[in-house]
C-alpha cells in the first residue's frame, strides 16, 4: 500500500534555483549542513499528502482529483520567499513561499482536499500554504538572519524563469522511504481544466 501524495511538480530551472538557496544557506550558516535537506529530484509543493492509499484506490483518487480540476484554469505561481518555520531563533523548516499564485494554490488543495475526502486519512489541521519545503531541521534550531537575508538576495535577484512558472497540472505521487531517504513515484499527472 504505497504513501500517497499530490503535488506539483517543479521544473529544472525551479530546483535549480532552490539547490542554490540551499547551498546559500548552508554557506551562511554552516550548522545547518547536517540537517535533513531535500534531494533536488523530491523538490515540489505537496498539495494534499494522503497517507496509505491501497493500490486500487489510487486509480480512483486520479479520477476525483481529475473531475475536481476540470474547469481550473493554467496559472502563475511565483515561489521566492525564504521563511523558517515556525521562526528563526527556533526553526524546525526552511521553505521557500509564494508571492504570486498562492490563493491560486489554495483554491487548488482545497478542491483536492474535497475530491480525496474518502480516503482514510485525518490531516494533521494545520492551514494549508504554498511552499516547497527545503530542509528539515532534526530539532528545533536557530538559523542565522544573515542566512535568511543572503537568500532573500538571491531569489530577488534572480530571472524570472528561475523562479516562477506556469502550473498547468499537479501529480499524485507514491512515496517509499528508505535509509537514503524517500523515493518517489509518479503515479498519475492530472491536467489542469483549461
């Protein structure tokens, strides 16, 4: 019974950007090199994370979240905003966070969260925020500003195509954890309406 979830997908130019905010980071503030960072292939912003899913139902949650995203339209989502979550003297996430597209977003996992209600899963209530999640911390910890600040630089500096792009469709993914970490799959990609 494979761990589910849908997100959507970045594109290279997008995880390339945020290796980059990585490497800044740790560049600033060495402490946090031996956190758990997120492998650039696993980059994305997860939408609705589904828990165990059998097989079978994977098939049908595709459907529903296809069905729930039949009139939303192509959008653009613009991700350049550092934040450590849930502040910097004691951090537990470093995200990267939208300034264009997020209501978008939202208005998207809300329509995922209504099509794959039958699938048996309590979310943990926290309110749902477009970001792609760049490293988590083993505990809670202090995260250098000037940390912060250098990458703020960097995603304000960059081209636009290296931070912004057109979400055109979201994917259900099967995740497999292993000692390396986790392994993801796709498992069905959902076009967006129009």
């Amino acid at each position: 019974m494979p761990r589910a979830f849908l997100a959507i997908s970045l594109p290279l130019s997008l995880r390339s950007t945020f290796v980059a905010c990585r490497e800044s980071l740790i560049t600033h503030d060495p402490s946090w090199r031996g956190e758990k960072w997120v492998a650039e292939e696993n980059l994305h912003v997860t939408l609705r994370f589904l828990g165990s899913v059998p097989e079978d139902a994977c098939a049908e949650v595709a459907d529903r979240v296809r069905d729930a995203l039949s009139d939303v339209g192509t959008y653009r989502l613009r991700l350049d905003t550092v934040r450590a979550i849930p502040r910097p003297r004691s951090a537990s996430l470093l995200w990267v966070g939208a300034s264009a597209g997020a209501e978008d977003t939202v208005g998207v996992a809300s329509r995922i969260a209504g099509a794959t209600s039958f699938v048996d899963f309590t979310p943990d209530g926290r309110e749902f925020k477009t970001h792609v999640t760049l490293c988590r911390a083993r505990h809670p910890r202090r995260i250098a500003t000037a940390a912060l600040d250098e990458v703020e630089h960097l995603l304000r500096r960059s081209d636009e195509r290296a931070t912004t792009m057109s979400v055109r469709e979201v994917t259900l993914f099967a995740s497999t954890l292993t000692p390396r970490g986790p392994v993801y799959e796709e498992l069905a990609i959902i076009p967006l309406g129009t």
